[in-house]
C-alpha cells in the first residue's frame, strides 16, 4: 500500500509552502488508494512553539488535508494519536533513535565526535579562506572506539557523527527531478545524534519512515542536498528506500525566496483574513503542478482525480497574492448564500454589526444573505464583507455637494429629491423588480434625465460615491429605512 507522510516541525505557524507539501503528499496517496500519515518533527528544541502542533493540525483540517494515520486533532482542540506506528511525534521517540544510533556505533558506522563549538568554527575559517568545501574534517573518526567510550562514560559532552564514503557518486531517481547525482567528496560526516540525545533531522526522518513504512517522501527542494546522507542511512541499516519527491521552492513576485519578511506566508495569516480554504487549496495546487488542460477551478475530489506528481514542474513557482484573490472571488461568487452567510457571521460579529435576519424588510428571514448579496462579487475575501456593506447599517457621514449628479445642479437636486421620496411613498410593493420599473415609469413621465434621479437616490441610500445600484440598496433596507435616508439627504441639501 502507498503510504505518505507530512513532518513538519512545530517551530511557528504553518506556513503554505508546507501546506502545499501536505496537499500533494495527501493528494498521491489518496490517489493511489493509499494512507496519508502526520509526523510531528519536534526535536529542535531551540525553536520548539507551544501551540505549533495544534496550529498545524487546525490548519490542515481547515483546509480538508485530514490525516489517515498519526497526529490527530482532538475534542476541545487536543492532540491525540492514531495508528499502530506511533508514537507519532519524535520527542516521544528519543530511546528508539539512541537504539538505532548505538547500532551504527557498534557496526562502524558511526562514531562519537567531542570537538567543542570553537574548533568547529575555526576549522570553517580556514576552509572558506583555503576556498575549500565547508564541512567536518573527520578529525574524531579515527579515536578508538574503546577511548571514545571511556571519554563518553565520564561525562564528556559529544555527538555522534555517521561515516560518508568520499569516493565516487550517489545516485537517486527523483519522481519530478529524474536521476540527481551527488559527488561523495562534498558530503561530510553529519550529526545524527545531538549532544542532548535528541535526534537531528537526518536520523529520526529515516528510522521513522521506515518503521511507519513510508513508501512515498514529499518534501521541500531544500532537503534535497540531504539526500545522500539519508540514502546511506538506509544503506547501512540494509532498508529499502522509499520514492523521493523534492518540491520547487515558492518565490515573491520579485523572484526572492517566499518568508514572512515580505508579507504574510502562515496559513493562519490568511485564515485570519477571510481567505476560503477551498480556494487556498486550489491556489496551492497550481504552485508547481499543471493539469496540461485550461481547468483552473478544482474542488479537493477532483484534485484527487486529476493530480500527478510527474506533472510537478522543476522550476520555482511564484506566489502571486492577485491569483489567490481571484480564486477566492470566485469562490465568494458562487457560495450559496446561506452558506455565506454562515461564513461571514463571525467578521460581521467581529465589527460590532448585527446581522440580524429580522431587520429590513427584504425577503423577510433572510435579510443578512440580501445584505451579503450587495457586495459580495466585489470583495476578495470574507474580512472585506463587513465594511463593503457597513454602509447598510450605519448611513455613513457624507457632504452635500456628493448629492448632485455631475450633469445636474444643487436646484435640481433639491426638486427631485423630495418629489421621488414622495412617489415611493406611496408604493406598496418594495422589490428591486417592482422598484426598478415603477421608478423606470416615473422618470420617463417626468421626463427627467435618468442620472439626475438615480445618482442623488443611490447617494441617499449608501451616502457613498460607489455602491451597488439603488433599486438593490433599496431592497435591503426596506421601505421605512429608505425613506428616512432620502429625508436625510434633503436636509442636508437645504441646509
């Protein structure tokens, strides 16, 4: 069975260019009928979050990427665990990797290292001055094993190192890159095993892979010079190794590598902006893959269906925030309006307005949706809803001057506006439909130009330069609400 896995390290928040690791390690398994498992990497202890395990979890399962096996979000927002390979999360691991580092200790493969912090750097002054490759000199490789182990029983701080050949190539078939080839001269001997027992990223991702059989790795392309290291860890160990996957990096538009210096890259970030998750996952998908047709509107399932890893391209992609906005418009644009509505209750909330479904009189318990309706294929994101319509609840302040349409004079303005008031007054029926022709009917037997009637009537009811047309506003804000704008506005007129 394919098996795949997501590992990341709860050092801060999500970030999208793991989310789209997740996306496509979830999308190949799920394609291939197989399990998508969640790894908490947990060993940097230096830049260990608190709350970074629960914020990765919350936002895979916002975005849909449930995890088969592995780390779980739980009741009341809790980490559990599920499967038979746990534990899944490597702090809670430590004894299974000193066990498999003893074991290359013993066969030779490895050894214990006590070079302190300032020779390791001397010796890095000295290779960049000689122009030579920055690495491990293998200066503690050639201690015996018994005057390493006597110096580690009394106490003696040290690492352990695992022995690289340095001659020849490694070489590995990667599932977008092709063969990669790796010169062994360039490849030092790495630690493993840190002075405060806790793994290094190298030997927990290997020993772990293997014993949750891991048959698929995707990961980001700067794992990819690690490759050899990982690739003799599974050579002395006798483990068959796993189809590896490096994915291209994302880039700001100005081609720079994508981190929070230059804007927002968490996937909280954009949660917290009223971004949709089904558009950040379509969004996501397109950084890197191409499905090779014009279809750029995909739902997760079909995602599922459609995506291939041999159609990840190589090169680089590019994470253009005006794409991720038209994705979400669309989206915003065909969401059920109820659906919506229960959306962007929270921000509306959040603004301190009511959206109450028993106010206006349009289309009587569905009110809000008719106020959601106004604007919503003009914002790009459900935080801009709240302050596109605010103008629905709150008339905002406004001058006088904006009542008059640019061809029309303050004279006209001031007959018009009270002669409509007075003629919608005594309408029964209070519908953009019924609205638009009875106002249609009226202005042509008035013989008034149609901009000198609506512009002055659209200000009244949004006390805006820009909104949605009249008859609509109209609409929402009801018959009594209407009428009381447009008093307003003929006194602001006069005075």
């Amino acid at each position: 069975m394919i098996r795949t896995r997501f590992a990341p390290s709860p050092t801060g928040y999500l970030h999208v260019g793991g989310l789209r690791t997740a996306l496509y390690s979830y999308l190949f398994a799920k394609q291939k009928g197989g399990k998508f498992l969640l790894r908490i990497e947990d060993t940097d202890r230096e830049r260990f979050v608190t709350d970074g395990t629960l914020n990765i979890l919350k936002s895979l399962y916002w975005a849909g990427i449930v995890p088969d096996e592995g780390a779980q979000l739980g009741k009341g927002d809790t980490v559990t665990q599920k499967g038979k390979h746990g534990p899944y999360i490597q702090s809670e691991r430590l004894d299974i990797y000193k066990e498999y580092a003893a074991e290359l200790l013993d066969a030779g493969h490895a050894y214990y290292c006590f070079c302190n912090s300032e020779r390791l750097e001397q010796l890095r002054e000295t290779q960049q001055k000689n122009k030579m490759p920055t690495g491990y000199d293998g200066a503690c490789a050639a201690m015996a094993p018994a005057e390493a182990k006597k110096r580690v029983a009394a106490g003696e701080k040290c690492v352990v190192r695992l022995k690289m050949p340095k001659d020849g190539e490694t070489r590995a078939k990667d599932l977008i890159r092709g063969e990669v080839v790796f010169k062994n001269e360039l490849q030092d001997d790495f630690i493993m095993l840190k002075s405060d027992g806790y793994p290094t990223y190298h030997l927990a991702s290997v020993v772990d892979d293997n014993a949750m059989e891991i048959t698929h790795v995707v990961r980001g392309e700067e794992w990819l010079s690690s490759l050899p290291k990982h690739i003799q860890l599974y050579a002395y160990f006798k483990w068959e190794i796993p189809e590896f996957s490096h994915l291209p990096l994302l880039l700001n538009p100005d081609k720079s590598k994508l981190s929070k210096r230059q804007g927002d890259v968490a996937v909280e970030d954009f949660r917290a902006k009223g971004y949709l998750p089904e558009a950040m996952v379509n969004f996501i998908a397109f950084l890197g893959w191409n499905p090779g047709t014009a279809k750029e509107m995909y739902s997760l399932e079909e995602l599922v269906k459609d995506f291939s890893l041999e159609k990840v391209s190589k090169a680089s992609a590019v994470f253009n925030l005006e794409k991720l906005d038209w994705y979400n418009k669309e989206y915003l644009r065909q969401m059920p309006l109820e659906e919506l509505a229960k959306q962007a209750m929270p921000w509306f909330e959040k603004a301190g307005l009511n959206p109450s479904p028993n106010r206006g009189g349009a289309r009587g318990g569905v009110w809000f949706e008719s106020v959601l309706a106004l604007e919503r294929e003009r914002v790009a994101t459900l935080s801009e809803l709240p302050a596109a319509v605010k103008f629905v609840f709150i008339l905002p302040e406004y001058e006088a001057k904006l009542l008059i349409w640019r061809k029309g004079t303050l004279a006209e303005a001031l007959k018009i506006l009270p002669e409509i008031k007075d003629f919608l007054a005594g309408l029964k029926k209070w519908d953009k439909a019924s609205l638009e022709i009875k106002i249609g009917e009226w202005i042509k037997e008035k013989d008034y130009a149609t901009g000198s009637v609506l512009w002055p009537l659209r200000v009244s009811l949004s006390g805006q330069e820009n909104s949605p047309g009249p008859y609509e506003i109209a609409e929402v804000l009801g018959k009594d609400e209407s009428l009381k704008r447009l008093e307003t506005a003929i006194a602001k007129l006069k005075n």
